[in-house]
C-alpha cells in the first residue's frame, strides 16, 4: 500500500495552500485588473475602430444613410402608435365609465371649438341622427361638460360649463348646498347664490343636482378653491376648478334623458 | 396683394382660429385671426373683393360661435368699409400704423361682443370683461405683426 513519505506530505500540503491562495488571489484581484487592463483595451479598441471606419468608409455612409431613412419611418410609425395609444386609452376611460353607469350615452368626438374668447363652446360630430336633442347635458369621463344648443343632422354645438351664458343647477357633495354654477370665459368656474351661512369649504366637491333633467344628479362638477363674498353683502359665492379642462376635451358623451 | 392671396390667408387663418387656437391661450383668451384676415383684405384689397372677403367671414366666423347669428357677418363689413375709407383719407404703409389700426379695430369688436354678451346674460363680471376686451386685442395685434412679417417674405 501506499504511504507517503514525510516531505511528500509536506510537498503536497504546500501545493494545495498555493492553489488554494492564488485561487483565493485572483477572486481578490479580478476586479482591479480588470480595470488597470481597461485603458488599453479602449486605446485598442479606439485605433481598431478608428481604422474600420476609414477603410469601410463608403459602406458605412451608405449602411447610414438606410437606416437613417428606417429611422424616420419607425419614428412616423411610433408618433402614429402612440397617438393610437393615447386615443385607446381615452375610449377606454369612456367605455368604462358608460359601463359603470346607469343612464344612456351617445359618444362622441369634438370637430372644432369657439371661433371667439366671448363664448366657449364645441362643435360634436353627432347630431340628430344619432338620436341627439337640444337641451341634452353633455359629459366627459371627468365630469360635467356643457349641455347640447343647436342640433343639425350629423353635428351638434355644445355650449361648454365655462361659458357664462350656462347655468347648471348644483350641490356640495359633503353639505348638500344649493348653488347655481356657472362659466368664467376662464379656466374656472363660480358657484353663485350662496346664503351668508351656507355650509361650504375650500376643497368640497361640487357635483350636479339633477334638477333641470338635463343631467343626471351626481356627475362631479369641480373642486371649490376660494369662497369669496358678493358685492352686495348678501350673498356669498364660491370659485370652482373644474374636474374637466375645457380647452383639451376630445370626446364627449351626451347623456339621453 | 391679390384678392386670391387675401382668400387663401382667410381660409388658414378661419381654420386655425376654430381648431388649434385653444392650446394657444394666455390667460383663458386667443387672439382673433379672422378680424387679422378681414383687416388684411381691407388694406390690401380694393372696396368690393374686401367686403366680400369680410362677409364671408363674418359668417364663418358666426358658424363657428354661439353668439346671436349674424352678429360678426354685420359687423365685419362694417370695419372693411371704415378701415377702407380711413385708409383713402389717410395714407398708412408702416407696419407700426396698420398694428396699432388692427389693436383699435379689435378693442372696439371686443367691447361690441362684450356688451352684446352682457346684454344677454345680464351680467359679466368686470375683470372678464376687462381681461377679455384688452388682452384679446394685444394678442391679436401682436399676432398681425407677425404675420405682417411672413407676408412680406
């Protein structure tokens, strides 16, 4: 059988500390050499490029030139899927929001807008066809839009909330108070006819009374942010950011009474 | 400048002002780009294409808002004829003299509107009033100074 001599052990336990040990050293100095190796490497890899480039010069000019024209046609493709995109994602918001509730809508989409800073209104592309009458209310998935004035067979004008001629009959959600809101011809909108000790606050929500029956009662109006008092003392009002922006609507949905 | 330019101008000019104009607001108005195109046919075209011109306007212009029909397709005429006899009596080629004409023309149209909406709905507050009539016009007089600038490239 065989056994090892004293300086064959010796010899062998030496070996294995070394191995172990350079094993353990090259764990240890990886990192380091590679990063004192980087430098050069890059100087290398820099002149190989540099050479590439000067010797396959008129390839690479024309390779450049086709995918510069890739380029432009992916980037057409992105800014067209991304619109499509964005549109799903607006259909969406109305699809489930017709879903979610109760009464009929027709929706939609918004042609052009007021042609003056005196008015604030739309012009929808549905009309009498389609079953829409004046007087209907109209909504987005935000909330309360404006109410349908002049009706004709395939397009419809909506009289938007922030115009002044509007008025919508409307409820603090937290209190019930009573109020009439109406437009600005600015991004808010004012909540007149409040009594001296009506109960309200800055950051109520305001929302739709239901009764005028152009809109169904609850669709959320906008946000009191400042409560002010009428010249006459009487009364006061409240000024309401509304839950809509009027100035990028898209779609709408006109309610069916 | 000929009468088929001026048209053109009003076409762009109409359909910017009912599509795009809404994402150019500053402080919740836009400036009037078809007041911009009946102004420039008033002084660039003789009395009869720019009445026309201002005509047909004023009834796209009315179209296309909710004030009582016919109010604009009146009142631009009504500027064409006094901006042409003005520009008979007195000779106006800078541009300074036709931008500071356009910001008069467009208080004035702003105050006809602003009133004849506070007639309607009985009252408007006065700073709305206020912001709508002077801002508006400063908008839409800067507006025609740029574009005074394209035409004459």
């Amino acid at each position: 059988m065989f056994k090892p001599t004293k300086q064959q052990l010796k010899s062998f336990v030496i070996f294995l500390s070394l191995l172990i040990l350079f094993f353990l050293a090259s764990i240890a100095l990886r990192q380091p050499l590679i990063n004192i190796s980087k430098h050069p490497l890059n100087l290398v890899k820099l002149i190989q490029r540099e050479a590439g480039g000067i010797i396959f010069y008129h390839r690479n000019l024309v390779r450049n030139e086709v995918l510069e024209r890739e380029r432009d046609i992916l980037n057409y493709k992105i800014n067209a899927l991304n619109e499509a995109y964005l549109e799903n994602i607006r259909l969406k918001e109305n699809l489930a929001f017709k879903q979610k509730s109760s009464f009929k809508l027709i929706p939609a989409r918004v042609i052009t807008r007021s042609a003056d800073s005196w008015s604030s209104s739309l012009i929808i592309d549905k009309g009498s066809y389609h079953g829409i009458r004046s007087g209907m209310g109209v909504i987005t998935y935000l909330g309360l839009a404006g109410r349908i004035m002049e009706v004709a067979g395939s397009t419809s004008r909506v009289m938007l909330l922030s115009d002044p001629s509007l008025g919508v009959s409307s409820l603090i959600q937290r209190s019930r108070q009573e109020g009439l809101v109406s437009g600005t011809l600015g991004s808010n909108l004012i909540m007149k006819y409040l009594s001296e000790d009506a109960d309200i606050k800055i950051g109520d929500m305001a929302i739709s009374s239901g009764l005028n029956g152009a809109y169904p009662k609850g669709i959320l109006i906008g946000k009191i942010v400042e409560i002010g008092k009428d010249f006459s003392g009487l009364s006061r009002f409240a000024v309401i950011e509304p839950a809509v922006k009027f100035s990028n609507i898209e779609e709408v949905l006109v309610v069916l009474p | 400048m000929r009468v088929s330019r001026v048209i053109i101008l009003t076409v762009i000019l109409g359909f910017l002002q009912i599509t795009i104009l809404d994402y150019f607001k500053v402080f919740s108005v836009k400036p009037d780009l078809i007041l911009i195109a009946v102004f420039c046919a008033a002084i660039f075209l003789d009395l009869k294409p720019a009445l026309c011109v201002g005509l047909l306007a004023g009834i796209f212009k009315d179209a296309f808002t909710s004030s009582a029909l016919g109010f604009n397709a009146v009142l631009f005429p009504i500027w064409v004829f006094l901006i042409a006899t003005l520009i008979r009596r007195v000779s106006i080629e800078d541009n300074i003299s036709r931008i500071a004409l356009l910001f008069i023309v467009a208080i004035l149209n702003n105050l006809i509107s602003g009133l004849a909406l506070v007639y309607s709905i009985g009252s408007l507050s006065w700073s709305i009033f206020l912001r709508i009539t002077f801002l508006a016009s400063v908008y839409t007089a800067l507006i025609f100074s740029l574009i005074l600038r394209i035409i004459k490239r």
